[in-house]
C-alpha cells in the first residue's frame, strides 16, 4: 500500500510566544486527527522551527513526498514567494524528495461562518441591522494581498444582515484601524464590533485591539467592541485538509488576474516579472529585513 504523501504546514511566524505555540498546538492536532498522515509545521520568520528544520524532521523520517499549505489567509508576498523559494531551497538540500504546494486558506465559506460566530460572541442584545463591522487584517505591501482582505469583507456581508463591513489593515497598507473607525461613523454606524482577520493571536492582533481600545475612548459616543481571532477552529482543521487534497490533485485553482509579478498595476509595473527571493518581510512590527538576497528563484506560485 503507497504511503500517503506527508503534510507540511507552512506558518508566519510571530515574535509573540503564545501565538507560536497556537500554531505548534494547532499542527499537532492535526496530527492526532490525521494519524494516517505525517505532519510536520514550521515558520518562515521569527519563531521556531524555521521551515527547513520541518522539511529535515520529515526527510529523517522516511519522508520523500509531501504536499505543503500554508497556514494564511492571504496570498502575499510569503505564500506567492517566500515559502515556494525556501521549499525549492530545501529540494536541493535533499535531492529525491518532491512537494506540491497548496494555495492559502481564505477568504473561504467555512472561516467566515467562524468569524460569525466571533461577532456573535460580543454582539450581546446588539441587533445585527445596527452593527457595523470593521474587519482588520494584517496588512501588505502587495495590493493583490489587501484586495484579498476587501474581498473576505465583502463575502462577510452578504446576506448576514450587518449594517455594513468595513475594512482596515494594521501595518503597512491604509486605512489604519482609527482610520477604519473614522470611516465606520462618517458612514453613520454608532455600534462598531472590530474583528481581526486573524488566525491566532500574536503581536499585530493585540495591536488591532489595543488600537480600536484607544480609539474607542477617544469616542464615547459610539459603541465599540472588539472580537477574537478565528483561532484553531475544526473549521480551521478541515479546511488545511483540504487545501491538502487540493495539492495532492494538482486543483490549486490560485487566482492570477491580480497579481504584481504577471501584471502592471499602477504603481507596480516594476515587479512585473520579478525573481521572488526568499527574503523575509515584513517583520511584525512592520519592518523589513532583508535576508538571502542572490538567490533568486523564478515565481513559483501556481500558474
């Protein structure tokens, strides 16, 4: 009987030591329910296993096959080119192996029914005609990434009954989260639930609430509550598995209309055709370190 190819999921990475764990706990859940299957989790930046060391645990044990997803929301800059030069990188450390790649996870049916119920968590006796949602994702110097997060908002709405949902982005795109409640109120809303376009906690979610706290104070006059973050859900569990079926069948089905590297958005046109590096921005404070600058790798997302 063939061995069914091994699982890696791909990670951020966060300096926050509780949001690591989540995702450590998280890979190793989907171990226990997947027992037919060897898993194995690791980061691209920030926190430990890099990467590399997962694909190394799962070459030592026997490993020559495995399909990697990566634990994101959006497709930007480390789905479409970090993860797909560090995995090539790894192919040449171990030849013999081979890998298929997945596609992100959002924004899907299953994580907005999760995210919901985040709103239904806080709403209380708020009628849901009467709130406005801001939904905050994470922010990205690639307009396709942010248009993604504009696209989960809009599916967010439709036909749930909300007054309306808002976007805004906590690092490196606008408007920020005070930005994105201004917003909120000129459009008329008084009640505003915040809620993190998030997988797990880590240091841009506590900012988006620490964010929306400040705001909220310098404004009393409209009601605001923030929501969690979707969190190791079985929606969440499930939905890896299948972005891993997806990858075994070759279905990646990654929408391209958008993207910078085929593309020449206005502003954009220089990265039309652009060798991805497995460089590794932004960091969650919203700099950029520049790492593995010369090795360069054509643009591997799934085309």
């Amino acid at each position: 009987m063939t061995t069914a190819p091994a699982l890696l999921v791909a990670g951020h990475g966060t300096r926050d030591d509780a949001g690591a764990e989540a995702f450590r706990d998280f890979v190793r859940e989907l171990g226990r329910r997947h027992p037919e299957l060897t898993v194995a989790g690791g980061f691209i930046e920030l926190s430990p296993p890099p990467l590399g060391e997962a694909v190394t645990e799962l070459v030592e044990q026997g490993v020559r096959r495995f399909a990697a997803v990566p634990l994101m929301l959006v497709s930007a800059g480390h789905a479409k080119g970090d993860i797909p030069a560090a995995l090539a990188r790894e192919k040449e450390r171990h030849p013999g192996i081979s890998y298929t790649y997945g596609r992100p996870l959002g924004p899907h049916p299953s994580l907005l029914a999760v995210l919901e119920r985040r709103v239904d968590e806080v709403r209380g006796d708020w009628a849901r005609e009467d709130v406005t949602v801001l939904l905050v994702g994470r922010g990205s110097t690639d307009p396709d990434a942010n248009a993604e997060v504009h696209k989960a908002a809009r599916l967010f709405w439709e036909g749930r009954g909300y007054a309306g949902v808002e976007t805004a982005f906590v690092s490196l795109a606008a408007p920020d989260v005070p930005g994105g409640l201004d917003r909120c109120v000129k459009l008329g809303a008084r009640r505003v639930i915040v809620l993190p376009y998030f997988l797990f906690t880590g240091i841009l979610p506590v900012r988006v609430r620490q964010q929306a706290e400040g705001w909220a104070a310098a404004h009393p006059e409209v009601e605001t509550r923030c929501a969690d973050v979707i969190g190791p859900e079985p929606e969440l569990l499930d939905l890896v598995m299948e972005r891993y079926r997806e990858a075994l069948k070759g279905d990646l089905r990654m929408n391209c209309d958008s993207c910078v590297y085929r593309i020449a958005l206005p502003g954009f046109e220089d990265k039309v055709g652009l060798p991805q590096q497995p460089h590794f921005h932004p960091d969650d404070d919203g700099h950029h370190h520049h790492h593995g600058a010369g090795h360069h790798h054509g643009h591997a997302h799934a085309h």
